[in-house]
C-alpha cells in the first residue's frame, strides 16, 4: 500500500492534499473528508449504520495530527475530531472521490437534504 510522502493541509482553500510515495497526490475537500469520516459516529458499527452527513459546506480543517506511523487525526471545525484517517483510508478516498461524492450528492437530494448548514434562527425573528 502507498504511504504518504507529504500531507499539507490549507485553511483557506479548505483541502487537504496528500502525496504518496507512488507518485499518486491527492487535494481532498474538508467537507468530503468530513462526511466520509472514519469515525464510528458517522460509519456505525456495521455498514448499514453509516449516518448521512450534511450541512457541512463551509467546513474547514483546524490540524492534522499524526497517529502513530500509519495515519492522521483531522480536527475540522466544528469540532469533529473522532476519525482515524489511515494511509490505506487516505488513498481510497483520493481513488475513489468521484464515486463517493456522486452518490453523497444523491443521497443528500433524495432524502430533501442540503450541504448548507441549518439556519438558525432567533426568537425574536422567529416571532415575526
């Protein structure tokens, strides 16, 4: 399995690009990162378990800390932080992006979800 040479996050265009040593480089968007996380919040225990992530457009990546020599922890700003992005997850998500991100798309339109997030809304406007 490639392992990555370079992992470079950048907060303004809110990607995170990765390098492997087989020459393949990936630049992998916050919010498609964040909806696929690894994480058992969002994939279950078992793959019928996966939760629809939405609302997520505008989310970026606050770091990327290593865990051990075989991935990263990506801490997104709104606060998840629970998913272990291994090397072999990293260049799944790099092969397979159009795939993932054509059905995440689908999903979101067939359940009437949106990538915005919620409004939220104060009382007083509320009252109007």
């Amino acid at each position: 399995m490639p392992v990555p040479v370079e992992i470079r996050a950048s907060k303004a265009e809110r990607t995170l690009t990765v390098t492997f040593d087989d020459g393949a480089r990936f630049v992998l968007p916050a919010e498609y990162l964040r909806v696929e996380s690894p994480s058992a919040e969002v994939q279950g225990h078992a793959p019928d378990q996966k939760v629809l992530v939405w609302g997520r457009r505008h989310v970026g990546i606050l770091k990327v800390e290593p865990v051990g020599n075989y991935a990263v922890r990506i801490v997104f700003d709104d606060l998840h932080d629970t998913g272990i992005y291994s090397w072999d997850y990293l260049y799944r998500l790099g092969r397979e992006y159009e795939t993932r991100w054509t059905r995440y798309l689908e999903e979101l339109a067939a359940r009437g979800l949106s990538r915005e997030p919620r409004k939220v809304v104060k009382a007083k406007d509320a009252e109007r």
